[in-house]
C-alpha cells in the first residue's frame, strides 16, 4: 500500500505534469470508487476548470482546482498517477495499451491533448472532492502528518499509550502516513522491536524513533520510493524471505496485530 513517500512522490509527478492547464473531458470508469460524490458532480468539478496547486497529509493527495475545490486522491493498495502524453499516445483508443496505466478509473484530459489517469488494478483507492483539505483530515480523524510533526507534538500524542509500538506507528489515527513497510525500517534504525511495548521505551529510545522516522521517510522520498535503492545499511533491500540482516545473521519474519514484519533479531530485543 502506498505510504507517505510513494504519496510525496505522486505529488511532485502530478506538480511537474498537471498543473495549469484547462481539463476538457473527464471520463470516471469505475464510480464505484468515489466516495460521498458520484460521477457527474466529479465531472462537473473538473471540466473546464485546472490545478493550481497541491497538498499532501499523510497517505492523501489533494489537487488543489482554480475554482475552490480539491480532488481528494486516496492510493489504496495499486494505485497511481500516470501521465500520458498526446505525443505517445494521437488517438483516444490508444490510452488504454499504454506503456503503464491498464486499469484507469479515472481519465482527466487537459487542453493540449495530454490525459492524466489514476490507475487502481485492486480498487482500492478512492477518489472524492471536498473544499477544505483540514476539515476532511478532522473528520477522518487523523492524526499529525509524520514529516511535519515536531518531536514535543510526537511525545504527546504516543503520552500514556501502552499499546505494541508497531501498530502505534501504522495507526494512521495516531500519526498519519506510516505504513507496513517503513514502519519495519524506522524500528530496525531504532533498535526496537516491533511488539515492544510503548509504555517501556524510554525518552532516548523516543527521540531516536522521531528522529528515524523523519530520516527513513525523507531517504525513501529521495530514492523515489524505491527500497531497492536505499543503501545496503536499511532494512528494506534485504527484507525479503531469506534476506540476511545488513549487520549479519538472518531476519527474523512474524506477524505484528496480522502484518507480516521482518527484524533483525540481535539489533532489535523487546524490552
């Protein structure tokens, strides 16, 4: 499932190809994803209008239209954004054998011929409209975006909490953006085993897991989310079945509250 990083990404790819031009069709070919809006007030929302800008909140991406209005783009599991040029692709039937996008559900097309599509294979993702991003990360109750919250903020929130550390850490109500596979690397970089509990880590083990957090996030925003190219010193280019810990000695795999989660047994010891 996408998670913070893979949602910056998207946002600097719909930034760099989406903005600023007039949207003169748009064609929702699954309405079965949109959520609190149906497929004619969606259309309306964006025809003959364009992006302006841009907001990402933990797993969220908001584009921001010039007429007061956002598209709430929710990932899912296999969703993304591709954008598909006019110069590769002349004729509408085409879009659909293009190089990437084989399951578009919705298809934005702007004035000089381009199309942007969000591709969602499982459909799991969700699309909707709101006119105020803060109102609708109220109403869904999340919890502070992982890379803009300061280490006092991070204290409070975990404040009193007994729970396992790792599902605190994916509990998008606690902190917003953190999935399955970062949350894996931000406690290996920690030295803490995932089903610690929160009430026995002490105040350097917090700093350490706030200052990782914002280091893996901004490594994985880096290397265009892609654990493959992180250095062979994280986690994530080993953790596979059979991947051997950076430091030595095998991985150690269990399922954490149902997720599947890979640690380096002597580097991380619950306490």
């Amino acid at each position: 499932m996408p998670e913070l990083p893979s949602v910056e990404v998207f946002k600097q790819y719909f930034d760099k190809t989406s903005l600023h031009q007039q949207i003169v069709d748009v064609k929702v070919l699954s309405p079965e994803i949109l959520v609190d809006t149906e497929s004619n007030k969606m259309k309306k929302a964006l025809k003959k209008h364009e992006f302006i800008d841009s907001q990402r909140y933990g797993k969220y991406l908001f584009g921001k239209l010039d007429n007061g209005l956002f598209l709430i783009i929710h990932f899912g599991m296999t969703g993304f954004l591709d954008y598909i040029s006019e110069n590769k692709h002349k004729h509408h039937q085409l879009l659909y054998s293009s190089r990437s996008s084989k399951h578009p559900r919705l298809l934005i097309e702007f004035s000089g011929g381009d199309f942007l599509a969000f591709d969602d294979a499982r459909k799991f993702g969700k699309l909707g409209l709101t006119s105020d991003p803060d109102e609708f990360i109220k109403q869904k109750k999340l919890g502070p975006d992982a890379l803009k919250i300061d280490f006092e903020d991070f204290q409070e929130i975990f404040k009193g909490r007994k729970g396992m550390i790792k599902p605190l850490l994916m509990n998008q109500n606690i902190i917003a953006g953190i999935g399955n596979l970062y949350a894996d690397e931000i406690l290996y970089q920690s030295r803490v085993h995932p089903l610690t509990h929160a009430d026995q880590l002490n105040v350097s083990d917090w700093e350490d897991l706030f200052k990782n957090m914002k280091k893996v996030l901004e490594k994985a925003i880096k290397y265009h989310d892609n654990p493959e190219s992180f250095p062979k010193s994280y986690l994530l280019p080993h953790r596979y079945l059979g991947g051997r810990c950076p430091e030595g000695g095998s991985l150690e795999v269990i399922k954490v509250s149902g997720r599947t989660t890979f640690l380096c047994p002597h580097r991380q010891k619950v306490k």
